[in-house]
C-alpha cells in the first residue's frame, strides 16, 4: 500500500482490522439510511443538509449497535457479574461515528455504502461535534478507560453529568484567547437515550433531626432540603470486536414539578417559572478548570449532584440482581462490596464516601462500624495531582450550609480516624495535625484528599514515578499508618494508557494497515504485540513505507492548516508539537523561548545550514489563568513575527492550533515528528498524550517526569531525547535556594530571548505588554524554567542533528512503535481489575449477537440491568 499511490476505493478494499465490506451489510446500510433520512429526519435527497446525511449515517449505526446493547445487558443480569461503576466528573470523549463503526467493524462497509450513494464519509464525520465534557487529560483517560473496559468484558458503568455546555470553544484574536459557548448540543445528540424512568431525587441544604440521644452515628433524617431530579441520559460505549455494548450514564439537572407558592400566590407566575430553572444550572456547564481547584458552591453542587444520583443507581441495581430472585440468603449488604466495585477517578467524586455512609446507615438503618467497612471494601480513589492548588479542600461553612448531613459524618469520620492514628502514633500531635481530614489553619475545610485515603481500600497513582512521589512525601503519613495497620497493598501504581483503537487504528490508518501486514490484525486487543516490529528496523522497505506514510499524514495535516488559519507550511521540516492544556508547570513559555532562540540563530546567520521546523502549539487556558493566557498571547506575537519575515522564509514557521480537542488531535499526532514533553521533574502526574505520539511514530524530547520515565524505559534509554533536572534534583536546588536570575545572567542565548520579550520587539505596539512577565519569571520561577533550558537547547540541537539522517530517525521511530505495547489501557484497566477491582477481564468474552439465543435463567421478571 504504502509503494504507491492508492485511490480511495483500493484504501477501502485493503482494510481489514477495520471490517471487510461485505455485499449484504452494504445493502443494509443504505437501506437503513435511507429509512433514517426519510423517517427519522423527514427529508428526502433534494432538501437534504449534511448534517442530515451526518444524522441518518449515525442513527444508522446506531441501529447496528442497540442489539448489542440490549443483549450485554441481559446478559450481565442473567450471570450476575461483580460491576464496576467508574465516577468522574469528565469524560472527554470526542466524536463517536467513527470510533463505533470501528468496533463494531462495520467501518468498511458503511464507507463503502456511503461511496455508492455519493456521498463523503470523511465529510460528514467532520459535521459531528465533539462531546468536550471533559478539559484534557483526566477527561480523556476516563474515556479510554471505558472503552477497555468494554473491549476487556468487563460488566462496566461510567457515571457523569451531561453538561449542556462542555469545555469552551477556543478563538484566537489578535493573539489572545477568547472564549466561546460549546453549545455541543443544539443540533441534537444522535447517541445518547433518555431514562426518564430512572430519574431520582438530590437533595441539598436543610437541617438534620438526630435520635434522642442526639448520636450523629446512628439513623438521622436530613429534613427541609431542597430537591433536584437527575435525569439519565445513556450514551452506548461498545468495545473491540466482541459485541459488547456498556454504558455510560450522564446526568441532567432537571426541576422538581412545583412552584415556590408563596412567589405563585402572588400572581407572578413567570417569575416561579423561571426560578425553577435555577435548578438547572447544576449540569448547565463543565468547570473549565485543569489542576486548579476552585471552589464554588456550584461546583460543590454537581459534584454531591452525580455521587447521589449515582449511589441511587448503583443500590438500585444491586438490590434488582441481588434480590430480585437468585440467591434469596444473600439479601444483606454485606456483599455489596463482593457485587460492587467503585472507582473515585480524583477527589472530585469523595462525596460518595459520606454519602454512600449516609445511605446506609439513615437509609438502610445500618450500625456504624458494619455499615463503614462495607464502604472501604467498595471505594478505590485514583490521585491525578500532586500540585497543592489542585488539591480539593472544601469551606466548612459551605458544606454545613449544603450538605449538613455529610459534614456531620465527615466530622464521625475523622474522629474514628484521629482515634486510629493515636493508637499507633501516641502522643504524635503534629501528625494528627497534618493527617486530619479537618484542617483548622486559617479557614476551616475538609481536606478531600484525605477523606478518600481514609474511605478507600486502594489508592493508586497514574504513573510509576508519581505513585512513588505520594507514597515518599504527599501522602507519606498515610502510608506508615497503613503499614502498622498491617493493610497490604492499599498504595498502588496503575500507569495510565490509552485505547490503540481510537489512538492508532482510527487516527492512523496507513499506518495500522502496514503493522497488520506484518504482524497480523489482533494487535488492536494485544498492543504488546508491536514488538514484533523490533526485526523490521532492519529492513529498508519496511522503514521507507512507514516514512511514506508518516509524510502522507504530514501532507494531510498541511492542508489542513492553509485551510484553517491560512499558514503554509514546509512538509520537508520537522513538526514539533507540544499540544496540551496551557500551564506553567507544562512548560510551553520554554518551548516559545526556543523558538525565539532558534529566530535569532537564522536572523544572525541567514545562509548557514538549518534543520527546518514548524513549531506547533496548542492547548486551552483556563479562562480565570492569567499567566497562562499570556504565554498564548505570546507565542502567537513571536508567531506573527517568525511567520512573515522573508529572511525566515521556511525554515521556520510556528502554528498555534486554535481550540485543540480530540478531534484536533487526531489529525495532529499521526503527523507529528517531535512529541514536547518538558514538564518540570515531579510535577506531571502521568502524560496520556506523551503515549499517543509515542504510538504513532513521533520522538519525544522530554524530562524524566511521569510516564516519559517508563517510556524510556521500554527502550531502555534509547530512541528518547532526555534532558533536564531529576525529581531529586529539582527538590536539591528547591532546598539550597533557587536563584533563577543566575540563570538569565549565564545563558546568553536566554537572555537575550527574554530582554527582547521584555523590551516590546515582539509586540512594538505595546512596549511594555510583556515587561512585568518577565521579570516575574526572573525572580519567581517555580517551575525552574531558566534551571533546565539550557539544556533543553542543547537537546533540541541534538534533535537537529538526528532528524538530518531520515533513515536512522524513521527507525527511531520504529522502535518507539515497538516498545509503545504497555501503553494500552487495556494493560492498565487489566491491573485495576485484578488488583483493585478483584475481577477478572474476559478480551475473549463474546456477547452473543442480537440474533443469536441467549440462555436465559427461569424468573418471571425482566432484566433490571439499565
């Protein structure tokens, strides 16, 4: 494939990890579109919009996937599976055409359906919008999560908010980032189902009526709140070529069906309308926040909003499987946490401990201690931060005025917990101090943080090197506590991943055609089958094909950046990419730095030899960043500036890629050269998308910070542009007294870059825009930006030197293809289900088929299991 040029229709016939057209499916999908459009949509082809087309496709294959859904439910009721119910306030899940006729395998053929009818399946996959409920990369590996999950037979349930209005949308003007409403939905959503029939109450505010022993451990009633409904809407997540369909349920604020009366009595009746809509707002919009906590009662809101819908759920379907009619002796709590695993993606969803505490024992009239353990041997918390203004630390005042139920048992639980530390720390009143899940220093809060290390029967980091950070210093106490405790294994690593499936087989098709060429098509479900791919280094077709189509994305990627934003670009040069949210602990003012550098070099010297680039960054700032805002502003002057002068000509050009999202994502990274992940040591939890570059043939230039350190050493050290402090070192030069201006003073090329930033030569306009940002960085660099760049430099020189042999650089990048196996989220879902979850994946599990029988247990009673 990769020798030659191919047509479209050829590319649709040497597909096959992606399904084979088959000449019935094809008549059956162009029957159902057409059905779709004529009845569905209520257009024929004369009025039809692609948008339309969009909607009959989707509906269309969403058909293919309703069987399969219907029918995994069934089939996990009838077997009674433990069920893992994944919380998170984000699931940044992108667009769904595609990934689902993926696998389903069904891709082929409704590309070839399309073809006949005349129409571009390419087109009208790019009218989808993406669902952006989610702000990067917590968001993102939810949905990875849930897409292994599926693929791996797992009896699986993802558990959010349908927010109206997802991450903002991303506008560059005159440099600056505004914001834009994502106003995902006014068209519609073709996946998602409505489960009005499951909809319960919330309650918020109110006062509690205790016993009369006024005992806040034994049952009280939470009275005078104030109620929201959750409304469900089910969006179908189907895995890998196994007919499994799980669910991921998002939740909708919805108003109670009443008046505020005294408001109706009046007579104004528009006004008790409208404030029935204040209710509302709790799924009205996502937090656009990325490691910073804020602390709004809003947000407060729509965290207790999912846990308590969810909870609902969760209990409900348990008593339905446990109950409802096969094991009558087993009718008690107790084995919920047998039936039941519950996974705390962050310290957003912690509330489900108390809340999961108040339902046992208000509801359920459970006694404390039984009703305690069940919750520990239920919830698993997953740390994604250790910055301190990430940590979630909520107002007392705010929780005992909305939630005075939960503060009550958040007060009952840490009480038990201090007495616990006492037991085996006596007299140690500095920690009690530091490990009390009530910080009393300046305002009262509740360190969230704790609550789901004391809630939890595992607490995992996301990446070797930062579960060993939490388990050595954040969360140290924590540890020596569960080791007298005797607890074995309750501090974990589970690395993250991602799913190959959107990542590689659907973003990178040439490339996932010519790896199924030579090491077969189970690979999407095995990833660690890539190193069979370690031999063909060797050999000289193999490398100019993956060369071939590398170029081939890169062309693809050109095109689409003259259409967008009007840049030409040289696609002989290398594409450096950093795509991230912008932070500065991430680093992107040190890649602009070098990009000013590397202008000075080509200005100085106009005829010496130059490696050619084309820098592209992209990524949103939270609204309220400042700081992060201003290094958009930044690079887009010193882009306006690089991009039009004619002695730069294409040797350099820098690219900001306004309102990165998934579906941005896939074009880029396919086509990436260089993958920038320069994070200070200690700082990056994880990285998913250092993996996705990784995957799709791109180098990294990166410090030894979360997952850089295990890709590194997949390939043992090779093949990787490290560079840069240690986490110790960071830590050493922390403790003998930073002084970044030292570094300013002795780095000529730095300086000079930053006195020109400073002095207006990148904005002549308004001198002094950047002025007081420098000298910020100078004396208060607490990410050691000035400590690591001149050896960042350095390592870009030698990035130079290594991309002017294209055979030894394509084969580098072989072998980042080869070593990327463990990166699947297959791999880490795997270790949460054996080592956390105690579950068993099933990758050969095969959900019979909507037109297959299902062996059915004798009830009287349907399914329960939606």
């Amino acid at each position: 494939m990769a020798s030659k040029p191919v047509t479209d229709q050829e590319k649709r016939k040497q597909i096959s990890v992606r399904g084979i057209a088959s000449l019935e499916g094809v008549s059956d999908i162009k029957k159902s579109f057409n059905r779709h459009l004529h009845y569905t949509l209520v257009k024929d082809r004369n009025v039809a919009t692609g948008r339309d087309y969009y909607f009959a496709l989707a509906n269309t294959v969403r058909d293919q996937m309703v069987g399969r859904w219907i029918r995994t439910q069934q089939y996990y009721y009838e077997k009674d599976p433990k069920r893992v119910y994944y919380l998170s306030l984000e699931f940044y899940m992108g667009r769904a055409l595609q990934n689902t006729m993926l696998n389903l395998g069904i891709q082929s053929s409704c590309d070839e359906a399309m073809y006949q009818l005349g129409l571009d399946i390419e087109e009208l996959e790019e009218l989808e919008e993406d669902a952006g409920l989610g702000n990067g990369g917590l968001g993102r590996l939810a949905a990875c999560f849930l897409d292994s999950m599926a693929t791996l037979g797992l009896a699986s349930y993802g558990y959010g908010i349908r927010y109206e209005y997802g991450i903002f949308n991303q506008k560059i003007r005159e440099g600056w980032q505004v914001e834009e409403a994502d106003d995902w939905l006014r068209y519609g959503n073709a996946w998602d189902k409505a489960r009005p029939e499951y909809m319960v109450p919330v309650h918020f505010f109110g006062n509690v009526e205790h016993g009369p022993d006024g005992d806040w451990s034994k049952p009280c009633k939470w009275v005078n709140s104030q109620v929201v409904f959750a409304m469900p809407y089910d969006t179908p997540t189907p895995g890998y070529g196994n007919n499994t369909v799980n669910t991921l349920r998002l939740y909708t604020a919805k108003s109670p069906n009443s008046f505020n009366l005294g408001v109706f009595n009046t007579g104004d009746y528009i006004q008790a309308v409208c404030d029935r809509n204040l209710a509302e707002n709790i799924s009205r919009v996502l937090y656009p926040n990325d490691n910073f906590f804020e602390g709004k009662e809003l947000r407060l809101k729509q965290e207790y909003f999912v846990v308590c819908a969810t909870l609902q759920d969760i209990i409900r379907r348990f008593k339905s499987s446990i109950f409802g009619c096969r094991d009558p002796v087993r009718t008690s709590f107790d084995a919920f946490p047998d039936k039941v695993a519950i996974q705390l993606n962050d310290t957003h969803p912690s509330l489900a401990i108390p809340e999961l505490m108040r339902l046992l024992i208000d509801i359920e009239e459970m006694e404390w201690d039984r009703a305690w353990k069940i919750v520990v041997n239920t919830c698993a918390y997953t740390n994604h931060t250790v910055l301190p203004e990430a940590l979630e630390r909520w107002p007392v005042h705010l929780m005992e005025k909305m939630l005075p139920r939960h503060l009550e048992i958040i007060y009952m639980i840490n009480q038990k917990h201090i007495e616990n530390i006492s037991k085996h720390f006596p007299g140690d009143f500095d920690r009690l101090r530091r490990m009390s899940l009530v910080e009393e220093d300046g305002e009262k809060r509740i360190n969230m943080a704790h609550l789901c290390i004391v809630g939890s029967h595992a607490v995992n980091g996301v990446a070797a090197i930062h579960s060993k950070i939490i388990q050595d210093s954040v969360f140290k106490d924590f540890v020596e506590l569960s080791e007298k405790m005797g607890e074995v294994n309750k501090f974990q690593n589970k690395t993250n991943g991602i799913t190959p499936r959107r990542w590689l087989l659907l973003c990178n098709p040439g490339l996932a055609d010519l790896i199924a060429e030579k090491i077969g098509e189970d690979w999407p479900k095995n990833l660690d089958q890539l190193r069979e791919l370690t031999p063909l280094i060797d050999n000289p077709t193999f490398i100019r094909s993956i060369g071939q189509v590398k170029q081939e994305n890169k062309m693809k990627l050109a095109r689409f950046i003259k259409k967008e934003w009007n840049i030409d670009v040289n696609v002989a040069s290398m594409f450096d990419v950093q795509v991230k949210r912008i932070h500065e602990y991430k680093r992107q003012l040190m890649n602009a730095l070098h990009i000013v550098v590397m202008y000075n070099r080509i200005k100085a010297n106009p005829n010496k030899e130059f490696v050619p680039r084309t820098v592209m960054i992209g990524g949103k700032a939270a609204p309220g960043y400042h700081t992060a805002k201003m290094i958009i502003k930044l690079i887009n002057n010193i882009a306006a500036m690089v991009n039009h002068d004619p002695i730069v000509g294409d040797k350099l050009k820098v690219v900001y890629l306004e309102n990165y999202r998934v579906s941005l994502a896939e074009k880029v990274i396919p086509a990436a050269d260089l993958s920038e992940q320069i994070s200070t040591a200690g700082t990056e939890a994880s990285g998913t998308g250092n993996m996705k570059f990784m995957l799709n043939g791109a180098l990294t230039i990166g410090t030894l910070d979360g997952a850089n350190v295990e890709m590194a050493e997949e390939m043992n050290g090779e093949n990787i542009f490290i560079f840069g402090m240690k986490v110790h070192e960071v830590e050493e030069l922390d403790k003998a007294g930073y002084n970044a201006r030292q570094f300013y003073e002795s780095v000529p090329e730095l300086k000079t870059a930053l006195d020109q930033i400073s002095s207006g030569y990148f904005n002549p306009m308004e001198a002094d825009q950047f002025t007081h940002f420098v000298e910020n960085l100078i004396n208060h660099d607490r990410f050691k930006l000035l400590a690591d760049f001149k050896a960042y430099v350095e390592c870009q020189d030698r990035v130079s030197e290594a991309f002017k042999d294209t055979e030894k650089w394509t084969k580098m990048c072989l072998a980042n293809i080869a070593a990327s196996g463990k990166f699947s989220s297959d791999r880490t879902i795997s270790q949460y289900a054996r080592e956390i979850w105690g579950v068993e994946p099933q990758p050969d599990l095969k959900i019979p088929a909507p037109h297959e029988p299902l062996e059915r247990a004798e009830t009287s009673e349907g399914y329960k299991d939606f």
